[in-house]
C-alpha cells in the first residue's frame, strides 16, 4: 500500500475487517515490522485523537513517530505554487516535503480544508504534494475532503457491535441501517469526515441513508448509491446506528455558498426524542463534540452511545494501515 485515502486503497473490506480484529486481539504480533522505521506525523492543524492513535499505532508496530506541528514546531509553510513568497511562509512544500521524507519512512498527513476555494480543497492541493514530492508511503490522517482513518475505525465498531448482537441471536439475516444525520454547529466545518464516512458505508454491507437540510447535499462521489432523505425523522426510523455530524455547505448545488453555515437549525439536534423512532440505535460520532449542539447529553451519555470505544478503534484502523504499509516496503 503505497497511500490511504479512500476505501478502495484498502482492498477487500472482509479482509480488512477480519485483519482489524485480528489487530485488536493481538496489537504487538507484528512489532518486529517496525523495526529500525520512523513514521513522520505532520499537523497542519489541531488534532487528539488522530495524534494519539496515530503514534500508539506505530508503537505497537515497534515504529519511532516523529511529530511535526507545522508553523509551531517548523516554519510556516507555502502551499500554491507559482506565488511570490513575500509574506510570512518562510518555506514551500516543495523543499520540505522531500526533506521530510529523508528522515522517515512513512508519511502521514493532517490539513483540513480552507473551505474558502472549492476547487483548491476538492483537488487535495496539499495532500497530492505530499505524494508527488515525498516518494515514500503517504496516509491521510484528514485532508481537505476525506478522513479515511476515521471511516475505517467507524465501520470497525459498526462490524464489532453488529457481530455481537447477531451472536445473541439478534438481527439475523439483515444488514444494519445507518444513518449519517447532519447537526447544527456554531462554526463551518470542512465535509471530509461525512464524505469519507459514506463512501466507506458505500462499500460495506449496511443500508446507508443520509440526512440533512437542503443545501448541505455531500459531493454525489461520495454519496454515491446512499438515500439521501431531506425529512430527518423519515430518516432515523427503524436506525440500527446514528451518525451523527455537522459539516458546511459543500458547495455541490450552491457553489456561491461552499464552506458556509446556511442552518443552525436545532431541531436538528439528536435527542430522545430522536432516537425514540430508531431500533434502540446505538449513538456514534467522530468526536470532539459540542454537546447540546450536535447531541444532547442523554444520548451521548446512554448506554447507547458508543463513542468512547468508535475513538478507541482509532488505533486499530490506523495500525492496520501502518502495517500493510510496513509489508511493502
């Protein structure tokens, strides 16, 4: 495996599934894999969980990690070519990426979308350097439009919890119904984590459906064969698991509008209320959350909320990712 991306980059799903649990029950098995490696982890932007996971996955794997926080640890860095760098960015991707990747063999990048310039963000301005200059193994640990780290992990607990109801006899013979339902937010966020989420629930085996308002329609690559209802309670009814997320206009049917908030609409907001009308959903979200915003404090603290152990598999779905590409190399 040379990137990670999408969904198709990990191959068959059963397989990976199957290889995820097997991590999970044995996380040290291939620890001599590592050995002599360095992994360099780069930040453009904030991050806990893809941080932390990302550096307990390499350890299991008997890997160093390097961490990089861009314009904190290093100088601030430019990103377009062709511009007169006359302002504060004191270095290009160009030169440091290859410095980088001179000190590791592994790269895995985080940079979210400006959210100001579809076309920049939508053609993974930043990340494709990464693969064009580093000429080393390159994992998104969240780019512009996908966060595949975390789709993995969300589809690894959605398998684990399915597995273990269908083991006490529950829910034989159908596939799960999952519902990805925007929420209200103060701030615009980027789409990656609901277009990644997607287009992996595209390719497992679960009925998808995705909800939100008019105006917030996910780029149709992503959502690819999913149902999208516009009526969000229509949507919950009969959810096995519930998604929820807030993303920003992604610009697909107002391109005037991308990357801006057009609703805070709290109605939208999971509650008992909503989760009243699902099969005794189980809550799932890809944290950090805003309580009383996205979900209401009921449900993230219910016995069916499984948020807590959706952020631990954050370790097992990059540690899968990490060790294919420790086999390649």
């Amino acid at each position: 495996m040379r990137s990670f991306f999408h969904v198709s980059d990990i191959g068959d799903l059963n397989a990976a599934l199957a290889e995820a649990r097997e991590v999970k029950r044995t996380p040290y098995q291939w620890h001599h894999l590592g050995e002599h490696r360095t992994i360099m982890l780069v930040f453009f932007n904030s991050s806990l969980r893809t941080r932390l996971s990302s550096q307990k996955a390499a350890l299991n794997l008997g890997m160093s990690p390097i961490v990089l926080n861009i314009g904190q640890d290093s100088w601030k860095l430019e990103t377009e070519l062709g511009v007169v760098m006359d302002g504060d960015k004191s270095e290009h991707l160009r030169e440091a990426i290859p410095v980088m990747a001179s000190y590791c063999d592994i790269i895995g990048v985080r940079s979210f979308a400006g959210l100001t310039d579809r076309e920049f963000d939508y053609s993974e301005t930043i990340l494709r350097q990464f693969v064009e200059y580093a000429g080393k193994p390159v994992i998104s640990l969240e780019s512009a439009t996908v966060h595949p780290c975390q789709a993995f992990a969300d589809l690894i607990t959605i398998d684990e919890y399915w597995r273990a109801d269908q083991a006490q006899g529950l829910n034989i013979g159908r596939r799960p119904k999952v519902v990805l339902t925007w929420a209200p937010h103060p701030r615009a966020l980027p789409q990656a984590v609901p277009n990644s989420f997607a287009e992996w629930m595209n390719a497992a085996d679960v009925d998808l459906v995705i909800t939100h308002p008019e105006g917030y329609e996910l780029d149709p690559l992503f959502v690819g064969k999913a149902q999208v209802e516009y009526d969000q309670m229509k949507a919950l009814q009969d959810a096995d698991f519930v998604y929820a997320k807030n993303w920003s206009c992604p610009g697909v049917t107002c391109p005037q509008d991308y990357g801006k908030i057009l609703s805070k609409d709290t109605s939208w907001t999971i509650d008992d209320w909503h989760m009243a009308v699902t099969n005794n959903a189980r809550f799932m979200h890809c944290l950090p959350v805003r309580r009383n915003m996205i979900v209401s404090d009921s449900v993230i603290d219910s016995p069916r909320s499984i948020v807590i152990p959706e952020a631990a598999n954050r370790v097992v779905s990059a540690q899968v990712v990490m060790k294919r590409m420790l086999e390649s190399l």
